[in-house]
C-alpha cells in the first residue's frame, strides 16, 4: 500500500478532529515509528509502498477514539529523554520539563552527592531527568501505583540511570513515617494530582478519557490536599537547607505560598511558567 494514500486516508477521517497539521505530525511520528521512514524520506520518494499497513490503520482508528499519540506509540520524550507510558501513566507535560530546569538551574552550584525524593513520580520522567543531569545524585522516586513504578522502572534503565523506588500512600503517614524515618533529602519534589473536579469541563476529551484519574483529580473541597501531606513529609524528611519544589494548580498559586509559609519554609518563590501561569513554587528549610 502506498504511504501517500494512507496518509491522505488519515486526513479523511481525522480533520473533522483535530487541525490538519496536526493529523500530518501524528501520520509523520507513526511511519517512522513503525517503517523507519521520515518525512523527508517519503518526501523525497513519494511512491513509497508498504506491505502491511495494520498498525498505521490501527493507530488512525485509536485516533478517531481520541487517544492520544503517546499512548498509542507507547513512548514520548521529555527534557530530551526518551520514556515509554502507559494508560497508568500521566503523560509528562512541557510545564513539568519547566520544573525540572528550575531544579537544575537552582542546583548547578551544588557539585555535592545531592539526595533528592520525587513523590508521586507516574512515569518517573523527573526523577530520570534529574538523575541523568545530576550524575552523583542519589534519586528516589515513589508512587502509590505499581503499575507507573513499573513504567518509571523501565524508564530508569531505558536512560541508564540508577533510581530506588518506593511504593508508598503519601496521604498515608503511618506508613511513610516508618519507610522513610530515618531517610532525609536535600530535595523533595513532587508534581501531585491538583486538577480540581470543577474544572474538568476545561480539560479535552482525550485527557479525561483516557489519563489516569488518580494522577490528576482531587476534591474541590480540599484541592490542596496531596500539598498539605508532602509539605509534611518534607518538614519531617529535608535536612538542613533542604529545598521542596512544587508543580501547582495555575490558579491555586497564593493559597499554595500560604501553605509553605504556615509549615515555617522560608524563601517561598512562586514561579511562572512560559505562558506566564503561576505553576511552581519553592520554599526551604
Ligand atoms: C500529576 S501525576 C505526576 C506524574 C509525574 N511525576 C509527572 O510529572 O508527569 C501524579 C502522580 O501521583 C501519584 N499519586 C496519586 N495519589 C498518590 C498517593 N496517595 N501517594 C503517592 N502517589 C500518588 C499518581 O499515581 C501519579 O503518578
């Protein structure tokens, strides 16, 4: 089958949903991911046929369902690192790759052997990003699903960096006080479920279809719930000088500042990110 009428087969059925450049770039990520073959190859040889074009009409009919692209291909990238995903696992986000360039800018000066905590680490694509940058880190990464500790396991040696994983409730402190008692970090950094119920009606289908609720969702009535709990953990578990890093709700941004400064941090620093939306903040110890 030629490439050229699949492609043009994707553009029938897809337009009506998603902006046509669009459906070029999922056509253009799924020929290379399963043929190997550029844009620039079929470009050049226009003609190209494959035998067997199952997966590629597979992928269009998960498209047409609204899946997103990463899960059908199973992998994406994030701060120029590879990772694999699944539906256990949220998709990383550009505005995390912000977080993560924040935590190494404010680091940089540090040559030390950092010991650094990622709580609620989904695909662990900030615990691997942050391992592969700082080499003589010791990274631990934890989550309340097996399913993504799976996933972020597989990232940490698809990108050949060392993470101890737990697998832990951070909403539970009878049981992380005694896996972490004696355990302190130089940094915690967590990017929680903060997406409240009342503002599902602004997220697509294909996010609310198909990502991982308990990665996203939380009360309305107590949207800074996963906060509170990691905000508490890190009083108990940063030593001195410690640092904690926080992705937050865009619109949660002076209610998260208040919260640090209630648990006694200082040089409490609420960021934006490049859309200019309150996203992270820091504070010490
Ligand atoms: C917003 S996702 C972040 C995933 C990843 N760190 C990222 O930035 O893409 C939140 C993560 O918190 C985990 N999580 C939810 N409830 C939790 C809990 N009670 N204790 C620990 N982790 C939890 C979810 O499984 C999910 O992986």
């Amino acid at each position: 089958m030629r490439l050229k009428t699949v492609q043009h087969t994707f553009h029938e059925k897809l337009d009506a949903i998603y902006p046509y450049e669009e459906v070029d770039s999922f056509f253009y990520l799924l020929i290379d991911h399963y043929y190997n073959v550029s844009r620039l190859d079929l470009v050049m040889k226009p003609s190209y046929r494959v035998d067997d074009a199952k997966s590629l009409l597979e992928a269009l009919w998960l498209l047409k369902q609204q899946q997103p692209i990463q899960y059908i291909l199973g992998e994406t990238e994030f701060y120029g690192l590879p990772f694999k995903v699944n539906s256990h696992t949220l998709i990383p986000r550009p505005e995390t790759e912000e977080l993560v360039q924040w935590i190494l800018d404010e680091l940089k000066i540090n040559n030390g052997t950092l010991k650094i905590l990622d709580i609620g680490t989904g695909s662990g694509c900030i615990a691997v990003s942050l391992a592969k940058h700082l080499p003589k880190a010791k990274v631990c990464a934890l989550d309340v699903s097996k399913e993504a500790l799976r996933m972020a396991q597989t990232n940490a040696e698809l990108n050949d960096v060392d993470i101890t994983f737990f697998n832990e409730d951070i909403l539970s402190p009878k049981t992380w006080s005694v896996a972490f008692k004696s355990l302190k970090f130089d940094v915690i950094v967590s990017n929680p479920p903060y997406v409240r119920e009342q503002e599902k009606q602004l997220m697509k289908p294909n996010v609310l279809d198909n990502e991982p609720h308990l990665a996203l969702f939380v009360k309305d009535d107590n949207p800074l719930l996963f906060y509170e709990a990691i905000s508490q953990f890190a009083v108990n578990n940063l030593s001195r000088n410690g640092l904690l890093f926080f992705e937050i709700n865009e619109y949660l941004g002076h209610p998260m500042k208040a919260l640090l400064s209630k648990h006694q941090f200082s040089n409490i620093e609420l960021k934006q990110d490049v859309f200019k939306k309150d996203r992270m903040v820091k504070g010490g110890l």
